[in-house]
C-alpha cells in the first residue's frame, strides 16, 4: 500500500537559513511525487512534482526537491528562506489524480 | 483566470443535518476530487468525478455523495453530518493525464 511520511511535524528556521523537509514514501511502482504548501486558511498550492527523468526537480518560489529511489525519500529544500515561506508543506505520492495520498505535513515556522 | 472556487467558506451545521459543498473547477479542467482535511492532518481522498460520473473512491462511507454538472462543476453531498465529519474540505480540479492538481480554499464545516 501506498504511503507518504514527513517526519518532523514543526520545524524552525532562521530568516535566510537554509531549509529541508524530509518525506519519505511506499510505493509498489514508480512513483509521482508532489510537494504542496498550504497557508493557513487557505487550499493547497503546487510548488513542484517529480514523474521522471532528472532527479533534482525545480520548483515555484526558489523550492527545488531531490528524488532519491535508493531511500525512497523525495526531500524539498531552499537555500534561503523568507518568513513569507512560513506554511504547512505536504508532500504527496501517486500515479494518478485518483489515488494521490497525502502525508500529515510539516509546519515550518521562521524566526526573524 | 479564475483558479478553484468554492463555497460556501465557512458553513456551521448540527449533528445529523444534511450539507451541501460546491466547487468550481479551474478553466479548462475537466475532473474533479473532493478531498476532507482534519485539523493537524493531510487531506484525505474522498472521490473523484471525471464525465460527471464518481471514477474512484477513497474509504468514506455513503454518507458522502457527489455530483458532477455538465459545465464541470462538482457538489459533495454529507448526510447525518457527525461531530467528526467537521474539517475542511478541498476541492481540486485537473484534467485527464496532467498530474498536479489546483487546489480551492475550502470549505471549513463545523459539526455541533
């Protein structure tokens, strides 16, 4: 069965420090992979996703997230982070629009 | 261009009412899913209307019921609301073979 685990639920980080966001996934095939961010309040917002090829995936907002099959991980990270990253960060597995599953997501606070 | 619409934002309603979500799917999208999220959880898939018909369903009871309308919008349907059924619901829009979905704002439903 399919699975997705973010295991820090809060993190903190200076301003302009580096940020990385663990997931680790179970999939019986290739997976897709997805990271979303959600303000509060507010739906989720697509920042990049994997399906194939270069294993290094650039995202939206200065994100890029690493997919490694030998750890079954697909970090996200962002050399300098702004307190307007501030949010929940979901990541997400699945083949399809139908069976995408969710993990319970890492709230990222940002000190000034 | 209009991204996900839902509504209402915020609804309150008491234990075995009946309620009803609305969601309008971003332009040119054709499939929707109805996804429920606990508070301090991941969303949880509900199901998925593609060609106005439920193509797949996640593990929630009968109670949830759906439509899909001819322009693409989709409504999701709760019965004999419980008290933990109270959570915020997302709708998201996508179209067949295109991964990532866009997600709305959500719905915040209160249960008492």
């Amino acid at each position: 069965a399919q699975s997705v685990t973010q295991p820090d639920i809060h993190i903190t980080v200076s301003e302009g420090a580096s940020l990385e966001l663990r997931c680790n996934y179970s999939y019986g095939a290739t997976p897709y992979l997805f990271w979303y961010v959600q303000s509060p309040g507010q739906g989720l917002q697509l920042l990049l996703k994997y399906f194939s090829g270069d294993t290094l995936v650039q995202g939206i907002k200065g994100f890029e997230a690493e997919f490694k099959r030998s750890q079954s991980s697909f970090n996200l990270r962002k050399p300098s982070v702004h307190w307007s990253d501030a949010a929940e960060y979901f990541c997400a597995v699945g083949r399809d629009n139908n069976d995408m599953r969710f993990g319970a997501g890492t709230r990222l606070t940002v000190k000034p | 261009d209009a991204g996900v619409t839902q509504s209402p934002t915020h609804l309150i309603k008491t234990r075995g009412q009946q309620v009803t979500l609305r969601c309008s799917p971003k332009s040119g999208h054709d499939t929707v899913s109805w996804y429920q999220q606990a508070l301090g959880q991941g969303p949880q898939f509900i199901f998925q209307y593609y060609e106005e018909e439920e193509r797949q369903r996640g593990n929630f009871p009968d109670r949830f019921s759906g439509h899909q309308f001819p322009n693409y919008s989709s409504e999701l349907n709760v019965n004999a609301l419980l008290l933990g059924d109270s959570a915020l619901y997302l709708c998201a829009s996508g179209s067949q073979g295109n991964y990532g979905y866009t997600f709305g704002s959500g719905t915040r439903l209160t249960v008492v």
